[in-house]
C-alpha cells in the first residue's frame, strides 16, 4: 500500500467523490484512546482500519529491565480493573521459570481473586455498554454493584483496582479474618442483582432490536482469525481455557462454559453476563474447598535467577485467553516478556464485523468486541 | 544469597571463554537451548507431535523443547512457510495464539516465535506448537529495506496479521508476502531503532 518514496507507515490515499473517510478518535470514548478510520458510502461502512497506539506504553520493553518480582506492579497497568487476571499467566511462566511450588491454600486464593477480578471487569465494561447504547441505568446499575466485589478486593489486597496482589512464589498475604463469610454474602447479594439486569437490559427490546444480526462473527470466521474469549463463544465455539487447560485449581471445581450460537453483537453482550454467573458459582465452590489455614507463598531468595529456556502460559481472562511468553538467560530479569492479549487478538475482527454495517451501529458492535485499548497496546 | 553469590561467578568466567571460542565457527543459538532435564518422562503425545515434524522435514527442523503441552520447534527460515502448512494441514493447528520476536544481538539474529493453537481438534486443545525461525539482524537497520526478512504466514494463518505487523515495527522484521506491511502501534514519524531491539535502551536505564 505505501510507495517506495514514503518512509514505512505513511501511505497516500485518493480523495474519492462518493465515499467520505471519518475518522472515529482517538478521543477517549470512556475506555482509552483508539482510533477507528471508516469508510462510509451513504450510511453504511465499506472500509474500516482500526488504529491502536495511542496508549502504547512500553510494558514489554520495560520489563527487560526489571526483575520477575519488580515486573509485577507494572505489567498490571495495561487493564488495571482486571488486575489479577493479566498479572496470572506472567505469574504462572515466571514461576516455572523460578521452579516454585505454589501451596494449595494460595491457589484457591488465587482462584477467587481472579474470578472477583473477571465480575469486576465485566461491570465495568458493561457500564460503557450502557453508555455506547445510550441506556443510562445499565450504566448506573454495574457502575454501583462493582462496588459490592471492590470493597472484598480491597480486604484482600488493600487496594481498590491496583491489587498487584499475585506475585511468583503465591499471593502477596493472606485473606483477612471472617473474609469468607463476608465474601459469600456480598457474592450472594452481587448474583441476585445481575440477574436483574435481564429485565432492564438483556430482554429490553430496543437492545435487542439495536444489537441482534448486526456485526455477524461466523463460526468458520471466529476460527480462522484467531478470536477469544466472549467473542469466540458467542460465535459457536466452545474454547474457555479454564476447562480445557485447566490452570492452578480450576480442573477441581464445578462450573460450565456459556456458548451461543448466532454471532451477533447481542450474543457477544450476553456471555460476558451469563460467565459472571458462572464466576459466582466458582467463587462459592472454592470457598467451600478451600484449605482453611495453611502458607500462602513460597519464600523467595533474593534476586532469583530464571532457569534457561522459554515458557508459555495463558489463562482466561475477562475479554479471553491471555498468553504470557517469557525468555530467560539465567539473569535476575527476563531476557524477553510477550504479553499476547485478547484485545489485541480480537481486534483483527473488527474490519470483518463492521464492513457492510451502518455506521450508527459501529458503537455497539465495536463495544461488543470486549476491547479494551489499553490492553491492546500494552 | 550466598548460594546466588556462587553461581556468579562461575558463570562470568564461562562466558568470555565461550565467546573467544567461537569466534571463528558459526555461531551458537546461545539463550534458549533445549533443558535435556526431563529427557526419561517426555509426554509421548507431544513427542509424537514434534517427531513427525523433524521425520519429515528431517534436518531443516530440530526440536528445541518438549514439555507438557508444549512442544518447541526450531525451523530454517526457507523451510517455515512448508512448516506451517504442514502444522495446519496435516496437525489440524488452525491459529496463532501469539508471534512474538526476541532479538539476539550475539547472534546477530532475530528470532521470531510463532505459538499455534487449535480451536476445532479435540485432542490439541491443551496444546501449544512453538514455531521459532531466525532472520539475519543488521546492525543499522533499515526496517522494511534491509535483509531482516521473513516469509509471511499469512496466507496460512490469517490470525498473525496485526501479530507479524507488530514484529516488524517493533523489530524490523520485514515479512514478505504479507499484504499491509505498516505500522500498528507506533506513531507514523517514529525515525529511532526498532523498540524491542536490545540496542534501543530505555532513558535512565
């Protein structure tokens, strides 16, 4: 596409009579900077070049310069209300890398964060949702029942969205007293509020009407363009790494994976809904599973040193698989940390989903792809 | 600490040693060499993986690690689009969970890794195949002009399209055959090293 005279990234374009190009950013819409160039003839989109980069922060190139337990506070930054789960997988590798063994207890502890963490996101994004649609209760509603997982994150961790509470080698203390109690209450109190949001939100006709058949993902497309998480599930595909890789405890407790067929935005909005039901049910499960005493973490030797070689792990997070591939030449620093995120994965769709779209539909399904820019540009 | 204070040393006075040696003979891959550790309990199921890519592209292809789940393999770079082909076609991978690119100045290489997994085949769900292959690295690079170039996999797996874009702009790895080489997450003026390259250093680092 670029000329040879151009230096690599600029390219020229011919002005065309008919189709008008908008650019749709890099304002902050209420989720990070990002900007969408649109083509549209008429009112519908006939070309669409997504533009990520405005919040490119370095993370990769920074953790080459910090050890594997200094990285953990700043590689948590990219989705700072899905903390745990984008620290997990980083965890995870360094932790063989550092050949720890992790105890039972911190595992389920571990376990509860992240699902805590996947509920506390998914509001999050769903307010926005609420936004992007113009339907102001559905962005009231979880904005305010975030709260009730926040306040339990905050008596584990001590912090609201920046927990940095997984470190290698296990948690970083243990939970405080009567947290269980506590915790199953509010988990209780949480699941019977989104049950709600079916009435105001997931049944309301005019979502339904504004949502349903637009920004159709086939089966065959979801595959072949390497999607993940809700976008691949509403898609037909039943791939939640937590049932088929399972990772610390999740082969012992009991929970399903949501899947729906049609491919829509609507079905895209739906599973991350239907999955905090099923983060409830985990959190419960591994309450009651859980060791109720025992170590947290493995101590660690000053400056450890990652064995030679390259490890790499993915969990599931909030938006999808989060892969975390790191080398190491035996120094106190990774050789090389690649975070591989599912908005940067997901991203790739967007083209297929809005081109033939109108373009009042492109918020929503844009939102419906569970991006998250920051995240995406790392 | 003073069990870490011993290593040290020891491994210092290995490293000049192994660089004067091979000054003249074709370099090492030095940094991510197979760990033979576990060589009597290797999971046969990802052996089995890995011995029918080396059975058939024999010599092109060595394998660089087999653990649970993952299997690592190294390929030359004229042999990795048939590689591919083979993993998508024949092992039932249909697409790349990450390509990520490590750089080795010593070596004076530049490595990119290719992790492919697979939605549609029961049995590889757990899996990952690690696909690595090497580029030349230019000391003054000119990304998109010079000879830090790889064949694109593109065309086989349409999912490492904005992955191979990030590599290039991020390590100057050109990918040939790849349909929209341009940036992604760098601005459009950026005129240093590529980032991700060990000679780019961060300010105050």
């Amino acid at each position: 596409m670029s000329s040879p005279t151009l230096p690599p990234g600029l390219a020229i374009q011919k002005a065309d009579e008919r189709i008008m190009t908008l650019n749709v950013g890099p304002q902050h819409p209420g989720s990070g900077h990002m900007r969408i160039i649109v083509q549209i003839d008429g009112d519908y989109i006939v070309a669409c070049d997504p533009d990520p980069g405005y919040v490119n922060r370095g993370e990769e190139k920074m953790a080459e310069y910090r050890n594997y337990v200094l990285n953990v506070p700043h590689l948590e930054r990219p989705v700072i209300h899905d903390s745990c789960n984008i620290l997990y997988p980083y965890v995870l590798a360094s932790e063989e890398l550092l050949g720890l063994e992790i105890p039972e207890r911190a595992k389920y502890i571990r376990v509860i964060a992240s699902e805590l963490n996947r509920c506390v996101y998914t509001q999050y994004w769903l307010a926005i949702y609420g936004i992007f649609l113009g339907h102001s209760t559905m962005f009231m509603w979880p904005a305010g029942d975030r709260e009730l997982l926040i306040d339990l994150l905050e008596k584990m961790t001590g912090a609201r969205v920046t927990h940095s509470y997984f470190i290698p080698g296990g948690i970083r203390n243990d939970l405080p007293a009567n947290f269980e109690d506590v915790c199953l209450r509010q988990v209780n109190y949480f699941e019977k509020r989104i049950k709600e949001y079916a009435d105001v939100f997931y049944d309301n006709p005019i979502l339904i009407s504004r949502t349903e058949k637009t920004g159709i993902l086939t089966r065959e497309n979801a595959i072949k363009l390497g999607t993940t998480g809700s976008v691949l599930r509403a898609s037909g595909v039943d791939y939640d790494v937590r049932k088929k890789e399972p990772y610390d405890v999740y082969d012992e407790l009991d929970f399903e994976t949501n899947v729906l067929k049609t491919g829509d935005s609507y079905a895209r909005s739906r599973i991350p809904w239907l999955d905090m039901m099923e983060s409830c049910r985990i959190i419960r499960d591994a309450l009651q599973k859980m060791p109720k005493s025992g170590s947290v973490r493995v101590k660690l030797k000053p400056n450890p040193k990652g064995e030679l070689g390259s490890v790499y792990k993915r969990i599931e997070s909030g938006r999808g698989a989060l892969g975390c591939y790191i080398v190491s030449d035996k120094k106190t620093e990774p050789y090389r940390v690649k975070l591989s995120v599912p908005s940067f994965r997901n991203l790739i769709a967007l083209p297929h989903l809005l081109i033939g779209e109108k373009l009042g539909n492109m918020p929503s399904v844009y939102w419906s792809l569970n991006y998250w820019p920051v995240e995406a540009d790392r | 600490m003073s069990s870490d204070s011993k290593v040290e040393p020891a491994e210092k006075s290995e490293d000049p040693k192994t660089s004067t040696e091979t000054k003249n003979p074709p370099p090492k891959p030095s940094p991510p060499k197979p760990a033979p550790k576990s060589e009597p309990e290797l999971p046969a199921f990802e052996k089995s993986i890995a011995d029918r890519i080396v059975e058939k592209f024999g010599d092109k292809t060595s394998i660089s690690s087999i653990k649970t789940d993952r299997v690592g393999i190294k390929v030359e770079r004229d042999k990795i689009h048939e590689v591919a082909e083979f993993a998508r076609d024949v092992l039932k991978f249909d697409h790349a969970d990450s390509v990520a690119g490590v750089d080795y100045p010593q070596d004076k290489e530049i490595e990119v890794v290719y992790h492919l997994s697979s939605y549609t085949e029961p049995s590889l769900s757990r899996q990952i195949l690690e696909l690595a292959t090497r580029a030349q690295r230019e000391e003054d690079p000119i990304p998109g002009q010079d000879a830090t170039r790889l064949p694109s996999l593109r065309d086989i797996f349409y999912s490492v399209e904005f992955h191979e874009r990030e590599v290039f702009e991020m390590l100057g790895v050109y990918f040939e055959g790849h349909p929209d080489n341009r940036r992604l997450l760098l601005p459009e003026d950026w005129a240093d090293l590529p980032p991700l390259r060990k000679d780019f250093r961060n300010k105050g680092r």
